[in-house]
C-alpha cells in the first residue's frame, strides 16, 4: 500500500503581486501531480493550504479541477483537509474543496472525520486554531481510539507543533499527538520534516514552492520542494523524499560590502545561465555606503536578468543601532503578545486567545475575532448546561451545510460536534509580503501606537496589515 503525501500548495498566490509567480505554483502543482502519477501510489492524501485563501480565483479553482480529473482518469483517489488559509470561519460556513466533492475529492471534515482505504484508516480534522487546543486534543483522542481497532491509520493533520517553529506561538507540542497512527500527514509547517514518532513516521512535506523568502533558505536547498512517497507495508512505513524542480531560483543573499563588486559581478555570470528569470533578494551589510548608489549599481548590472529584485542596505551605523535596539529586535508580534496575556492572566489559554485575536483584527476580520472571543466566554465562563446548548446549537448548523449525500460512514459521535465552527483562517492574502526586517523595523516604530489605535478602532488600518501575521 503506497501513497503520496503533499501539502501546502497554496494554489493562487500572488507573490509580490507577480502573475508570473500565481503561474509558477499551478505550474508546480501540476508538475507534482504527473509525478504522482507516474510513481503509481494507490491514493494521495494532501494536509490543507491547498488554496492560497479561503475565497479563491477561477484560476486557482481550475488549477486543482485539472489536478483532481487527472488523478481520477488515473484511478487515484485524493484525500484532503483544509488548513488555516482556505478554511473560514462563520457557523455553517464552506471551504472551498466542498466545490470537488462531487467530483472525486474526498473532504476530511467534522462531518466526515475519517475513511477505510482498504486495511487503511485515514482520518483526520482540518486546521483549528490556537484557542481551541482543549477541543483539538479531545478530537486527536476521539481519533486515536478509532485507530486502535484499525490495521493500518494515518492522522491528517493541519497544525504547529512546538519543537519545529521559530516562535512559540505553535499550537500544539509533538508530545500531544497520540501515539498509535502509523503515519501522520501533518501540514502547516513549510520545511520538510521527516521523524520517527510513537509506532510510526511523523512527516511535514513543507510546501510545494517558496511561499515566502526565507523559505529559499530554511532547509530547501537539502531537501528541495515537493512531496513523499509512503509505504505501509513495512512495520514502520518508509518515507521517500520526491523533489519537484521549481519553475525557477530563489536567491536569498547577505553581501559583505566588502565583497559586494566581485559577488554582484558572480551572480550576474549565474542568472545568465538560468532558463527562467530568478527571484533575488540582495542584503548588503557592513561598510560605509550610499543606499540610493549602490541600488542602482544593481539594478544596472542585473535588474533586466531577474523576474523580482529586492535589495536592502544595512551599512555600518545601521547595524550598531541594530545590536543596541538588542533582543526585543527578534520578538516577533505573536510572541508578544502571547507572552504578554499569558503573563497578565496567568493562564495559557489567554494567551492563545490573544494570538487568534491578533491574528483576525490584523486583517480586519472582526467577526472571526469576536467569534473566538464568544467560544472562548462561554468556554471559560459559562455553566456545563449552557455549554451544551452552545454544543447542540452548532450541531445543527454545521451538519446542515456539510453533510455530503453520500457521507455514511462518519462516526456519529465525533462527527456531531462544532468543528467546523471552530476552523481559524488568517487570510494573510496581501500580495506584498514582509520580509522579517522590514516587519522588525515596522514593529519597533509603530507597534504601540497601531495596536491602540487601530485595533481598538477595529478599523484596519494599512498599517495594522503590514505588520500580519502568520508564518506559514
Ligand atoms: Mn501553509
């Protein structure tokens, strides 16, 4: 029993607002999908962020129907979940892959939380957010028992796990996933992880490009993009790593200034080879120099060989205020103010709530933050009797939209809860992405200032949205 296992493909994005780089993650998607086919597995299981966001372009819609008819022409069956991009967040309310049912797509939902595969158990939950962790365990636990009677089972699954994320935001540490699935499908994460865990391979396929710029470097240069190959039949499955080209290079690089002609005039020499024009994104550092000068240097030297070129300058003095500013400098928002809540209410929860808060107002989405905030009242606040109404109350909203015709083999019992309403989506869709620096500089200038005044406003203000917030 093989499969293939992908995730994140983020179908739709515009990155920096270039058409050319929307084309390049259909193009690799697509990519990815003959090579699946022609590795023959007998199913496919993607982990969520199969969208980009939670409202997609007809050309991201047909992006994924072209996918799903070859797969089907194929006889190969996909398995899906949403993750917290193409999820959104209202009572009843339908994630996009719902489009595909008909046509194939087998949705992982509170509705359908699992499926038999022959001797395989593949079942699993889609994204749900940081505020939420008590309900995701509780449904992780549910699931684990239907794996216990199982042969073979696999957990898919959309989520942070503490050990691999930069911040301390993640939404749940490895030790919290049960023990007993053989394979976990995990997504979110957009480095490629592979690890033993419990009885079985607990895997991060990463996303299919480079979604954003740090991703060029993070650990994609070893084990480049693209997807795995599982197979079952072993005691513990074993996982092959399946690279798929990038339609074109993404250079990150810091320059000493010292070295910045003869780098420049090497980097120049390199593009010229390339079939595809790169992406560049230039750091000079160090030195005694003239931003506006040196930006047209480059810009004369390669601007035409490169599809985007972003530099950025941090000459000497710039650097001094840098290791003056010191740690605050590498706090990223989230952290902060999840530290902060968690400091000030003494309960983690808090800080979590606070995460998906900042989260939601950051791109203006203050219903899905006072969603949050009413689950997280009449979770934290309310008697056991009103918290069952709540319950039952969601049962039906969410069964009336979801249930597929045909979706008989779900377990009453977990399927007949408020998943659905809990799924979180940041919708970080702007085309202008932040490069960590920028977001650094932005945050110690502004922070104070924006969050009084524009979150509390509740107007989203452009400057609230530079500094949004989701890494992956
Ligand atoms: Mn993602």
């Amino acid at each position: 029993m093989r499969f293939a296992h992908l995730s994140d493909s983020h179908l739709g994005h515009r990155q920096y607002g270039l058409l050319e780089r929307e084309n390049d993650f259909y193009d690799v998607f697509a990519r990815n999908i003959d090579k699946i086919i022609e590795k023959d597995v007998d199913f496919v299981i993607h982990s969520g962020d199969l969208f980009d966001n939670n409202r997609p372009s007809t050309e991201a819609l047909v992006a994924f129907q072209k996918a799903l008819l070859r797969l089907n022409e194929a006889k190969i069956p996909i398995y899906a979940i949403a993750g917290n991009h193409d999820t959104i967040l209202r009572k009843g309310a339908m994630p996009p892959q719902v489009l595909f049912r008909d046509i194939g797509l087998k949705l992982i939902s509170p509705d359908r939380p699992y499926y038999q595969e022959g001797a395989v158990l593949i079942c699993g939950l889609p994204y749900v957010a940081n505020s939420q962790k008590s309900v995701l365990i509780d449904r992780y636990n549910q699931l684990s028992r239907l794996a216990e009677k199982s042969i073979k089972s696999i957990l898919v699954s959309h989520q942070g796990i503490q050990k691999y994320m930069p911040d301390e935001t993640a939404e749940i540490e490895l030790s919290d996933l049960p023990k007993n699935f053989d394979y976990y499908a995990m997504g979110h994460i957009h480095n490629y992880i592979e690890e033993d865990y419990g009885k079985g391979k607990l895997v991060y396929p990463g996303s299919m490009e480079i979604w954003r710029t740090n991703e060029s470097n993070d650990n994609y240069r070893q084990f480049g993009k693209g997807f795995c190959v599982v197979d079952l039949s072993y005691d513990t499955p074993q996982v092959e790593r399946v690279a798929i080209d990038l339609p074109r290079e993404f250079y990150s690089e810091i320059i000493d200034y010292d070295k910045f002609h003869e780098r420049l005039y090497r980097i120049k020499e390199e593009i010229s080879e390339l079939d595809n024009k790169p992406m560049l994104d230039l750091t000079v550092v160090g030195g005694d120099f003239d931003s506006a000068e040196l930006y047209e240097i480059i810009q004369d030297a390669i601007g035409k060989d490169v599809l985007n070129l972003r530099p950025s300058f941090k000459p000497e003095k710039i650097l001094k205020q840098e290791i003056e500013l010191g740690k605050n400098k590498i706090l990223d928002p989230r952290s902060l103010v999840y530290k902060q809540a968690k400091e000030k209410y003494g309960k983690d929860e808090f800080g979590r709530l606070s995460i998906d808060l900042l989260d939601n107002l950051s791109v203006n989405k203050i219903d899905e933050a006072k969603h949050f905030s009413d689950v997280f009242y009449k979770e934290h606040y309310y008697d056991d009797e009103a918290n069952n109404d709540l319950n039952s109350d969601n049962v039906s909203s969410s069964s009336s939209s979801f249930s597929s015709s045909s979706g008989s083999n779900s377990a009453s019992s977990i399927s007949s809860d408020s998943l659905s309403d809990l799924n979180h989506n940041d919708d970080n869709d702007d085309n202008d992405e932040n490069n960590s620096n920028n977001l650094d500089e932005y945050f110690n200038r502004n922070l104070e200032e924006s969050s009084k005044k524009d979150v509390e406003k509740g107007s989203n203000m452009k400057k609230t949205k530079e500094i949004s917030l989701d890494n992956f």
